[in-house]
C-alpha cells in the first residue's frame, strides 16, 4: 500500500493564540488532490498559509512523508512544495518570463544567470499555461488572470513535490479554469506531485479530487472521497442555502423556484425543456412540468424550478395515471408549451399531450425562443 505523503494531526490552526478550526486530519498521498470547498471566512486559506508555513499551528502538527514540517529548512522546504497564493507578489519592472524563472531558485533573492536547462523549463513551464504571448510583458501591466496563470507557472517551473494553491480558477475565463486543472491533474498523474488546492467551485472541485475537505462556517470539519462528500444536503448545509439548490450529480444550480398558482404546462424532456424552466422562472412564473422520467436530464432542473413535476418511472412505459395527472394540470393551464422532446415506444403517449391541450381550447406554442415566450405570457 503506497504510503502517506502528507498528514496533519490533531492539527488546530486560528489567529492570536486562539484556534479557528479544531482537530484537523488529513491524509493525502502521493501524486493525489485534495481539494478544499467551504464558504468565504470559514478558514480554507488559515489552513493553507499552515500548511506552507506561513503562519504556525495553535497546536498539533503537519508531515511530510512522517517529518514534522517545522523540522525542514527554508531550503528543503523550498524543494518539497511550491505555492500559489492570491495575493499579488511584489515585483519591480519585472517580465513574466522573470517571475516564472524565480521558481527554479525559490526562497531566495537570486536567480541569477539561467542555464540552458532552467531557460528550457522557464519556456516549457510559459507553455504549459498558454502564456508564451505575454512572457516578455511587464508582469505588473497584465490582467488578474494572465497574473494566476503566470504564477501558476511559477510553480511548475519549481518542479516540486507539493503544490499548494488557493482559489486559482477565481479571476480565470472559462478555458483557462479548464486548462489549469488538466495541467494539475497532469502534475499528479504523470508527475506523482500531491497537489492540495481550494476552491470556490463545487462543480470543477468535484471532477478532479481524489479528496475533500468541507470547511464550514461554524468550524465543522470534513474530510472523505468527493462520493462520500458530494450530496445536495450536505453542500446546502455546508453554504447554508437559504433559496434555490444546488444538485451535486450533474454540478447545476437553480435560483428559487416561482412562487404562485401554474398556469403554464411545459412538455418537456431529453433536455428539451430545461432552457424553459430557466426562462419562466427568471419571468417568476410559476408552472407545471411533465411527463419526465426520473433519470431524464430535464428532471432535477424541473424538480428543482417547477410547482409541480408529473414523473414516470425509470424504463417504463408512461402510464395511465401519469397521463391522467398531466392531463388534469393541463385543464388547470392557460398556455402548454410544447418543448419539442423525441419520443419513441416508451414515451409516445408524450405526443398526445398538445393534442389533448388544442381539443380543450389550450394556446399551444412549439419550441418557443425567449422573445416569444416572453411576448405571449408578460402581455
């Protein structure tokens, strides 16, 4: 069984003497994540800045590789771990190719003339963030995110054992947050670097942990496998969700569903209905969906934005008291709206639904975009 690599026990950590957060234990080995999610304040970073030694545990201790952490020098340290912290480091009229080359001599206020291998891992660590178009900019002039990634690169650029980062993805687009975890799962897969980060987004956190810990706002601590982690009670409580939800299996958050009596019906399913959920709840109109399946990926946006769901079973046929049920909604509705989901032999009564809804004097709109929808039910 491989060994642990880094370990904390009964680790307490807080400020003047006064402990934040209690009897923290973690085990973490080599060449896995563990990534850290809780609400701002709630001391994700205290634990950290411990972790790297920039502030002292109130009690308890930090290992790596069975070594108390405070027993290192500056220099083995330097060696072992590397760091990506948001705050701005001070630089005077620097590059970011000069940033990135003080990660091969960290710790110290030389890094000198560069060998023709450390140049070489400067420009493979440059490329690694996609950040060879702004290595010669004066790294004071960039952006918060051409800032994180050149950081990043920094520590890539130590080849370290331990990267330590907290909240990375926070000033980056879309594609660099994806970029910046492939390149950390890079690390940890082919480089074997444990890498220990946090982060504010459940979703991205939940595709690349091996491990999390929940820091919570009222010093609760827990640590587990993203499977043991990741359920929709656990993460409201964890964030204290007072209005909409948060579904942890496909990583989606809804706002509150709209209040009311539904006067709409939305045929929906196979995803069809989802951007129409999402309209009438930001019209605060409240409405009826059906018939779903339950494993149907229209299902937990519907559950968790309409008044009411009519569900059939997984893998089977929809039924006589589903047909019924949503036909009764319809009879309670204004306007159906007909989102345009294929059907097959399991689902075909589906069809019946607008036909039902136009034999009973229903307004039926089909496939409607967002100007439609909102000229027909704001009028």
């Amino acid at each position: 069984m491989e060994q642990v690599y880094i370990e904390t026990q009964d680790l307490s950590v807080g400020y003047h003497g006064k402990a934040l957060l209690k009897d923290i234990a973690l085990k973490v080995k080599k060449g896995e994540i563990l990534v850290l999610i809780g609400p701002n304040g709630a001391g994700k970073s205290t634990i950290l800045k411990n972790i790297i030694r920039e502030m002292q545990p109130i009690s308890g201790g930090i290992y790596i590789k069975g070594k108390n952490v405070k027993d290192f020098t500056s220099k083995q340290y330097a060696k072992t771990m590397s760091v990506v912290l948001t705050e701005k480091i001070k630089t005077e009229m620097m590059t970011c190719r000069d940033v990135v080359a003080m990660g091969r001599y960290p710790y110290t206020n030389y890094f000198g003339k560069l060998t023709k291998e450390d140049e070489q891992i400067v420009t493979e660590s440059l490329e690694k963030v996609s950040a060879m178009d702004i290595a010669e900019k004066d790294f004071s002039q960039i952006s918060d995110g051409q800032r994180q990634r050149i950081m990043l690169a920094r520590a890539v650029c130590q080849k370290p054992e331990i990267i330590v980062l907290d909240e990375p993805t926070s000033f980056l687009d879309i594609r660099h947050k994806i970029e910046l975890l492939d390149i950390l799962l890079e690390m940890a897969v082919k480089d074997k670097v444990t890498v220990i980060v946090s982060l504010h987004e459940i979703e991205l956190a939940a595709k690349i942990a091996d491990y999390v810990m929940c820091v919570g706002g009222n010093g609760t601590i827990e640590f587990g496998r993203p499977e043991q982690i990741f359920t929709d009670s656990r993460i409201s409580t964890l964030y204290g969700l007072q209005q909409g939800t948060y579904n942890c299996l496909y990583g989606s958050t809804e706002l509150k569903k709209p209040e009311g009596t539904p006067r709409i019906f939305v045929a929906g399913g196979a995803g069809t209905g989802i951007f129409t959920y999402r309209e009438l709840q930001r019209m605060g109109l409240a409405f009826t969906a059906g018939i779903l399946y339950e494993n149907d990926c229209d299902y937990p946006v519907a559950q968790a934005l309409a008044a009411q769901v009519i569900t059939e079973k997984m893998f089977e046929p929809v039924g006589e008291e589903a047909f019924t049920a949503a036909c009764r909604a319809i009879d309670e509705a204004d306007i159906v709206i007909d989102t345009g989901c294929p059907t097959g032999q399991m689902n075909e009564r589906v069809k019946e639904l607008p036909e039902y809804a136009k034999a009973h004097k229903k307004q039926v709109l089909f496939c409607p975009d967002s100007e439609t929808l909102r000229n027909c039910l704001l009028q």
